[in-house]
C-alpha cells in the first residue's frame, strides 16, 4: 500500500505515473502498429472502425462512435471510406428506419487478417523480454484497471 507521501511522489513523476506510463505504452503501441500497417492504405481510425466491426456486426454506426470516442460526424467519413472500398456496408436498422447498421464485406476478411498479423507482430515487440509466463497476469491487471475505471464513469 502506498503511504501518502509515496503516492505523491509517483502522482508528480512522469517515470513513476501509472497514468503517464499507460498513456505512453498506448503511444507507442499504436506507433508501432501504424509503422506496420501503413501500406494497408487505411487510417488508424479506419482500421480501428474495421477491428471492432469484426467482433461487432451489425453494430449502429451512432454506437460504434461511442465505442471509438469519436464524433459520428467523423466516424461517418471513416466509413464512406470503407465503403468506398468494398469493405462495409451500411443497411437500415429494421427495428428504426433512422438507424444504419454497419457489416464487413468479403472484401475486409484478408485486410482484417493483416491487421491482426501486424498487431500480433506489435504485441510481440512489446512484450520482448516479458516472460511469457507473465504475459497472462499482465492482461489481467490491465483488465482489472479499466473495469476499476469503468466502474467509477460518472458519464
């Protein structure tokens, strides 16, 4: 447990602020995707519109925003994008004519497939030197962390 005065300590140095280290680890992660990725011809938001798409078809274009913590204006960019591509489709929401639901085509299977090559090239890099045997305690931690969070949302 930490005494109040260690607590400070850690608030106060970036080397030490969980905070600060999580938000750079992110960085860095998503640098290094993005290095990998770059001749995907996709943006990081459009590859991460097509990442939770995979495992959120049908999905409503206005709660994929929230998802993202995008605006659906932008969101809506992203997606012409994709569509233009061949790789979603949008179609009427059947239980609200003003809602759009958002699928994977075909087409986005061996894109999605790359994404998920670079990304495990990524996780691989990070955790270099990691005992693998510490890579599962890892994850859990962090899960914990953001249900921690989750938990106290005031929105």
């Amino acid at each position: 447990m930490f005494t109040k005065s260690s607590e400070s300590l850690f608030m106060r140095h970036p080397k030490k602020s969980f905070g600060f280290i999580v938000h750079e680890v992110a960085r860095l992660l998503r640098r290094d995707f993005n290095q990998r990725a770059v001749n995907l011809g996709l943006s990081q938001a459009q590859w991460r519109a097509l990442a939770y798409l995979s495992h959120h078809e049908g999905i409503r274009q206005v709660t994929l925003a929230e998802y993202l913590e995008i605006q659906p204006i932008s969101l809506g960019r992203q997606l012409d994008y994709l569509q233009e591509n061949g790789l979603i489709e949008r179609r009427p929401d059947p239980t609200d004519r003003r809602a759009i639901q958002l699928y994977l085509t075909p087409a986005a299977e061996p894109v999605l497939e790359r994404l998920w090559e670079h990304a495990a090239e990524t996780q691989k890099a990070a955790l270099n030197g990691i005992p693998e045997n510490e890579h599962d305690a890892l994850l859990t931690l962090l899960q914990r962390v953001k249900l921690n969070l989750l938990s106290n949302d005031v929105i």
